[in-house]
C-alpha cells in the first residue's frame, strides 16, 4: 500500500509543471506608437483604433498579451523629446506616422525595430536600402510615389478648367520630400497651360496671408502636399482657400471631409491597419529588414459638392462618377 501510494504521489508531481504550465500568462509584448498630430484630432482617434483592430485580429489582445504606449505631438521639438522617451522604454516595435517622426526614432535607435506610416519614397529620402529589401531595423508602408503630384495637378485643372496658376503649399521641415512631388508637378504644368509656384509655409500664422496674397491674381488654385504641417492645420487652410474662393486639391479624404473640395490619396487608417500585420511578424521573430516596404492598392477620390457650389464650379459628372465618395 505504501508502495501504490508513493507512486501515486510521484506521478501527480510529475503533472505539476505541466499544469503549471498551462495556467501561466501569456508574454507580455509592448510596442510604442508616435503621431504627429494631436491626440483629439479625429485622424489620430481613426488611426489609433484602425492599428487596435488589426492587432487584435492577429490575436493582440490589450491587457492580455500586449501594452501599446501612444505618444501625440505636433510641435517638432515635443516629437524629438517624446522619440527619446518612447525608445527609452524598450518597446519590442514602434509604429510611426510621418518623415519626420521616423526621422526623430532613428536618430535614437538602430535596433529596435520601427514599422512606419505616412513616409514617401523611403528609398530615395534614403531611409531604407531598397523597397524590396530595407536593411537595418526600419520598414513599413508608403503612401505615395512622387508622380501622384502629376495626378493632383490634372484634377485640379479638370475640376477648375480657367485655373492657370497653381501655388504647391507645404512645410519644409515637415516634407523633406516635397521637391520629389514638385518635380513631376513642374513637369507637368506646360502641357496644362499651368504656372506652378511652391510656396513654403514655416508657420501657422501665415497660411492666411499666403492665399491671401496669391488670389490677388485670378485663376489661382492650390495644392497642399501631405505633411503633418499640413494636416495638423488643415481647418485653416480649407477655411482660408474657401474665403479667397481658390478651388484646391488634397492629398487626404480628411479634407474634403472637412470641407475642402477634393482628395486624392489613400486612406492613412489602411496604413495602420496593414502596420498590424508587420508588427505581428515581428514579435513573431521576422526580421524588419527583410519586410518590403508597401504601397497602396486604393487611391479614393472624393468630392466635396457643397464646397465646388461655394467656389462656383460645376464638377463634370464623368468626374464625379468616377468619385469613391461624393459629399453633398
């Protein structure tokens, strides 16, 4: 008997690791996230919760396996600051939105792998090695090829026909890249009958007097180039092209939402819903240098009708049947 019951005791001390096992708590994973833009402005709520859906869809469930620290600053200084901050915490990624953000991440760390958002032509900025193969610790999905500057300048002449100078809006510090856009813009115009001028923007307080001061002349219109600049202060671009009456084309659906006339580019949640799948191979082992970077498949038109009414343009209905979305 006293045999059976050693036994007994034995084997069911040979089961503890294994239950054991099976009731302990998944690993905890962490990645950060840094955004240019305010965290109350609504781009900022969608795309926070367009990488949350996706996270979880892969099994990253909050509180369960995975703490996400977030960080929003639109100030260049506070984005440097908080870069440092979130690295300093050792996340397993960081997902960014921007140039400069990833720009301010890198200066900090060149092991922690980073997934980025919103950056154009990463190879020719000289961020990644190649599209294909980004080397180092940095890859993530591109909005744009520097030839859609083209495509803006063509659907601003197609919704506004008389317009023959255009003035390409942006902020320097916040779009290392424009000259890459200005290019094929400049390439363009003589075909249109187009003079097209870049106009740098340093500070908020200015975009009032520069299309004020363009729309002296007439048949001006605009294009503002994805930027944060641009974006954090899309309320006072739209507003002041609306009071000029200056018809002006968009990189983002969030500013015809918001009143602007038209918008060409891809959808920036989409972004950070396809981060989530790059974030998941990673914490699953993959190596970021060897992710290619991506580019979008959908480039929504939309088409704001009240905001062409204000401005006195009538849209071409091939124009506007051709539109992903049509706001009355």
């Amino acid at each position: 008997m006293r045999r059976r019951e050693f036994i007994t005791v034995l084997g069911g001390a040979a089961a503890w690791p294994v239950s054991a096992r099976a009731q302990q708590p998944e690993r905890m994973r962490r990645i950060g996230v840094l955004m240019a833009l305010s965290e109350d402005d609504p781009e900022a709520r969608v795309a926070v919760a367009a990488l949350q859906q996706g996270l979880d869809s892969l099994g990253w469930i909050l509180g369960r396996n995975l703490q996400i620290e977030y960080r929003f600053a639109t100030d260049p200084d506070r984005v440097r600051l908080l870069a440092k901050d979130l690295v300093g915490l050792h996340p397993d990624v960081i997902v960014s939105r921007s140039t400069p953000v990833l720009r301010a991440l890198m200066r900090e760390t060149r092991t922690i792998p980073i997934v980025f958002t919103q950056v154009v032509e990463a190879d020719r900025q000289g961020i990644v090695e190649t599209l294909s193969r980004p080397g180092g610790n940095v890859t993530g999905f591109t909005p744009y090829e520097a030839s859609m500057g083209t495509k803006w300048l063509e659907l601003l002449k197609e919704i506004a026909p008389d317009v023959k100078r255009v003035a390409v809006l942006f902020n320097p510090s916040a779009a290392p890249y424009a000259d890459l856009f200005l290019r094929s813009i400049d390439a363009a115009a003589p075909s249109l009958a187009i003079n097209a001028i870049a106009i740098r923007l340093q500070d908020p307080i200015e975009i009032e007097r520069v299309i004020e001061d363009f729309a002296r002349e007439q048949n001006g219109g605009l294009i503002v180039l994805p930027d944060v600049f641009t974006v954090s202060h899309r309320g006072a671009i739209i507003a002041s092209a609306a009071r000029h009456h200056t018809p002006a084309v968009y990189a983002y659906r969030a500013f015809a939402v918001d009143g602007g006339l038209l918008s060409f580019g891809p959808e920036p949640a989409d972004a950070f819903r396809q981060a989530a799948s790059y974030v998941d191979r990673i914490l699953k082992g993959a190596n970021p240098a060897d992710l290619p970077v991506q580019a979008p498949v959908k480039f929504p038109l939309v088409i704001n009708l009240k905001a062409a009414q204000m401005l006195g343009l009538t849209v071409p209905l091939k124009l506007q049947a051709g539109a992903d979305e049509v706001i009355e």
